[in-house]
C-alpha cells in the first residue's frame, strides 16, 4: 500500500468565496479585537484574502477592490480613524519609554502614512530625556538594577541607545537616581 488514506478524516472542502459579507465580517471581527489603522486593516485582509484564494485556486489581485471597498465602508462608518489610531499608539508607546524614532516606525510599520504618523508625534509633549528615564526604569536598567550596577553601566547605556534614544539622553537616564518607592529603594 503505497497511498496511505485516513479512514477517520475525510478529506477537506475547500472554503467558500471570498464575498464582500465575508470581507465584512473579517474586518468586523478584527476592529472588535485590535485598534487599528486603515493600512494594517488592509494587510490583514489582504493576508486573508490571500489564504482562502490559495485554497480555492483562485487569483487574490482580482479582490483588491472589494478589500478597498470594505476598508472605506469602516472608514466611513468611523470604526477606523488613522489620526486618532496614530494618537493613542503614541501616547502608549511614549509612556512605556519608547525613543521617538522608534514610535514613528511601530506607527510606519503599522499603515499609518508619515504625514499623520509626525502630526501625532509633533502633539507629544513627552520629552526624550523622560521616555529614556521610563525605558531604563522598566527595563530595571541603570539606578533600577538591584546589584552589579558599576560594572554594567557601558552595556545599559548601550541598551538605551539602541532604543534609539541619544548617548546624553542615555547616559543621564543610566547614571540617574532612582525615583523614590520604585523597586524598593
């Protein structure tokens, strides 16, 4: 017997056409899970798209329009709002200690056009010394380190450039002191 065949699974349907109530209900489903900006949306679907039509033998570029249609409905509907998406993400990532290089490109990355990606950036009034002090603090990097923090210092500021952060801003940020209640100290 050369053609093993499994008696207990038959073997699978291919899965349905991609329809516009289909595109919908993907879109829905996701916005319900995940903020998201117009661009992300559109790779998501398009990921999607691309799955099913394999699956089907079918060309994926002929649902471009659909997968438009179905962002722009969204857009319409102001379930999607890139200015307000690129806002709040910025918020987040600054107050998690993120560089301001970085932020603008988790937003790129994200779909966000570079136009709104700065806008949202240019209303940040976090300043880099501060994200920098945040990153250290989080990463317990710097005054935050419970032991060896002398012989450690060159590769925590190494760690905080790398974040994109500037050598005067990681250099104040490791060679700071900790703040008060944080980590015991």
């Amino acid at each position: 017997m050369s053609e093993f065949v499994s008696a207990t699974q038959p073997p699978r349907k291919p899965p349905r056409p991609v329809s516009r109530e289909w595109l919908f209900r993907a879109a829905a489903y996701y916005l319900e899970r995940y903020s998201s900006s117009s661009g992300n949306l559109r790779r998501v679907l398009q990921r999607k798209v691309l799955k099913r039509t394999r699956e089907r033998g079918e060309e994926a570029g002929d649902f471009q329009g659909l997968i438009d249609e179905t962002v722009a409905h969204f857009v319409e509907l102001r379930l999607l709002d890139d200015k307000a998406y690129a806002e709040s993400r910025v918020a987040t990532l600054r107050r998690k200690g993120t560089s301001l290089s970085r932020t603008r490109m988790k937003l790129i990355e994200k779909g966000v056009d570079a136009e709104t990606a700065q806008a949202a950036l240019g209303r940040d009034e976090t300043p880099e010394a501060e994200a920098a002090q945040r990153l250290v603090r989080r990463r317990r990097l710097g005054p935050y380190r419970t032991r060896e923090r002398a012989e450690r210092r060159d590769r925590d500021i190494a760690a905080v450039m790398r974040a994109g952060f500037s050598f005067r801003d990681a250099v104040a940020a490791v060679d700071g002191e900790a703040e008060e209640g944080v980590l015991g100290t």
